[in-house]
C-alpha cells in the first residue's frame, strides 16, 4: 500500500509554487497608481504618483475566500471519502474529509486536527495531491488536498451522513462537490497509471 504516488515533474512542482505564491499575494491589497489628470506633463505625473488602495467597483461584492484542506486517506486501492449531511453546505455530496484552515495552522496541521474532530482518528499526512479553486453562492473554495493514511482507530461519523471505503477506480460512482472533482480525476489517473 502506498500513500504518495511519485516525485512530481518540474513543471508540475513548478506549476503548484506559482500556485502558491499567487495565494499568498491574493491576500494583499492591489496598489493603483493615482495622479492628476490635469497635468499635461508624463514627468510632472510621475513626481506626484499616489498609491491607494483598489476599489471593487460599486455593486459588486467580493466573494469570501475560504481556505480548506482535505485527506485523500488510502487504504490499498480504496479511497475514503464523506457524504455531506443535510445541515452542511452542498448536502448529500461527497467530498475528501477535512476543513478549514484556523489562523496560524500549517495546511497539514489543520487536516490532521480536523481529521481529529470531524471523524476521530489520525492520519499521517502524505504528499501534496492537488490545489483547486471552485466559486460557490457562498464564496470562493481553495480546497488543497493531500494524500494520508490512517495510523490509528477507525474512522468514525460525527458530521457526515456517511463514510465509504470507495476503489480508486470507481471514485466518480458518487457525485463529489465541484471542489473536490479535480482531485478525483487525478487520483483515478494516478491509480490507473500505477503511480499511486
């Protein structure tokens, strides 16, 4: 059994760096240059360039980014995954357990906590699997996912309506949340390769 499929390609490790840092400057405010349109001169602009912050424009709300995690947990060919109850967001879609990311938490510090609460147990955090975005009514979903397995007890439903032990093959039998797609079509391409 194993839990990481092999070393990522440059370009890939390459492609999910500048994934990365693009999350991480998101956060910034956007600088605009500001300058009085009454000025003819380029140079007499130039002195007296500004820098505020950019404005969304009138009517427009911006979205709330959501940070989360999830555990592609793997236990020989069979992939863990969780049905959303009705009392959550997206009910009855089935998704890769985890959560949000608490301030000051690492991506794999929050998913082992949140594999703690959500479904009581511990998993060892594997390799990076996928980071994806999907916009919702609700916001914009940055879901990262990472392979784990289980170390100890067995996962329990506290949250879900149900946890299934799926083969990686037949993964796309349930309907996953819109975030998690991308994951599954990589693992499914992974397993089906041998490089999982």
């Amino acid at each position: 059994m194993r839990a990481s499929p092999p070393a990522m390609s440059p370009l890939r490790k390459f492609i999910e760096e500048m994934i990365v840092r693009r999350e991480r400057l998101s956060d910034l405010p956007a600088i605009v240059p500001h300058f009085d349109p009454a000025e003819d001169s380029i140079a007499s602009r130039d002195s007296k360039l500004q820098s505020t912050p950019a404005q969304e424009p009138r009517g427009v709300p911006v979205k709330k980014q959501i940070n989360v995690v999830g555990a592609v947990v793997v236990r020989d060919d069979t992939i863990l995954a969780a049905q959303r109850s009705a009392a959550m967001a997206l009910p009855g879609m089935w998704e890769f357990p985890g959560g949000k990311i608490e301030a000051g938490e690492t991506p794999q510090q929050a998913l082992a906590r949140e594999m703690n609460e959500e479904l009581r147990c511990t998993v060892e955090i594997g390799e990076h699997l996928e980071t994806t975005s999907h916009e919702y009514d609700f916001g914009v979903v940055t879901l990262t996912t990472y392979y784990a397995t289980l170390v100890d007890d067995e996962p329990q439903l506290t949250e879900h309506s149900e946890i299934r032990w799926i083969p990686a093959s037949a993964l796309d039998s349930v309907e996953w949340a819109p975030a998690d797609v991308p994951a599954v079509e990589r693992i499914m391409r992974d397993f089906s390769s041998g490089a999982a």
